[in-house]
C-alpha cells in the first residue's frame, strides 16, 4: 500500500490516502513521528502498527480529558473510554493513568464515600452500591463507607428535618416521611428510631410497616 495523500480532518486527525482510496485516520503526532509520508509503503503489518500507536495516544489523551474534569476509579474510567476507543487501548489508558498517579482507587473511594454519606446523606448500604457502580471494587467500597463518620440515624434525622419535619403532624405525613426515607435508602430500624425521636413514634400503627425495607432507588 502506498499513502497517495493525507488530509486534515477536525480533532488533530489525519485521513490516509492509501492507493488512492479514503482509508483511515490516525492523530497528527502519531503520524508525524513516524517515517511515513506521502509517497511512502506500508505493508499492512507497518499500517496495524500505525494505527494501533495511534489509537493508545488517542486514548490516553482522552483520558486526561476526563479525569480533568473529575476524579475516576480505574475501572470507571476504563469503561467511559471504551466509548472512544477499542477495549485494549482503554484498558493501556487507564493503566498508564494509574501508573502515573492520576487514578488512585482507593483515594477516589475515600473522597467519594465522604461526599455520598455526609453532604448526600447517603445511607451506609446506598453509598456502597453507589461506589461499586462507579467501578470501585465492593470490598474496598464498604471498607471506605466504613470509615465516614455519620451514622445512618444521624443522618435520617437531618433529612428529617431538612425536608420532611412539617410532614409529621399527622397520620398520612408520618407515612409519606417514613416511605420517603426508605426510598433513600434506610433501613426500617433506622426509619423507626429517627422517626420517634422527632415525636412520630406510632408509625407501625400509620400503616407504615418500618420493618419492610424498599428497594433502593
């Protein structure tokens, strides 16, 4: 094959020419780095290469992309750039971004499962499976939710009162609070015990059976 001619496509890319027929596109730097140039043969060994060179440096460009608009689990990030680029090329990426120090599961888990549990008041249980959907393996998500501070009733209690304390003052409110919180994600205990110690103690009687978990959202 022989490149007949490049031309300039939007996204720092170049379009090849080959034989004259359109073919593919590689990044500029890729290509200009290499010893190709119009005129030049490839056979299609040299041409995979090319393109596979190409395809880690997009990759990893991508990837400083994303992490510099937030942090990322190295599965997480693996998994976002699997949308640009073929599975190999994502998984060098995001390995060469952990190498590099710009992807730290285990700080990005820390961060995270305080955000979730003392600014999001995310329940315990709710955080882990928020952190495990962000590609944090599950032991060290409930190893990092473990080490925040509020407790779950804390945090039903502030919820309570941030959103749901006028709600109390009678039978169909008290309901409407308890079922709100479970679809948060507290447990029944939790619900019972927060509601109580706003002076709604009787809600087993309101028809809000406290010990039927509901799904989490």
């Amino acid at each position: 094959m022989t490149i007949t001619e490049i031309r300039k496509r939007r996204g720092r890319l170049y379009l090849l020419v080959l034989d004259g027929e359109p073919a593919m596109t590689v990044d500029i730097r890729t290509f200009e780095e290499s010893p190709y140039r119009v005129g030049s043969s490839l056979s299609e060994e040299e041409l995979r290469a090319l393109l596979d060179e190409s395809g880690r440096r997009r990759a990893e460009e991508k990837a400083v992309y994303l992490l510099s608009r937030g942090d990322h689990s190295r599965r997480g990030l693996e998994e976002k750039l699997r949308r640009f680029s073929d599975r190999e090329a994502a998984a060098q990426a995001a390995q060469r971004m952990e190498e590099l120090g710009y992807v730290n599961d285990e700080r990005y888990a820390l961060r995270l499962a305080r955000d979730l549990t003392e600014r999001k008041l995310y329940p315990r249980r709710r955080a882990v499976q928020e952190l495990c959907a962000r590609g944090v393996d599950r032991e060290l998500a409930v190893r990092a939710v473990e080490e925040t501070e509020k407790e779950d009733l804390d945090k039903a209690l502030e919820l309570i009162v941030k959103k749901h304390y006028n709600r109390l003052h009678d039978e169909d409110g008290r309901r409407k609070a308890g079922a709100a919180l479970a679809r948060y994600g507290f447990d029944g205990g939790t619900i019972r015990r927060a509601l109580a110690q706003c002076g709604a103690d009787d809600t087993q009687e309101d028809g809000w059976d406290a010990g039927e978990d509901l799904p989490l959202p």
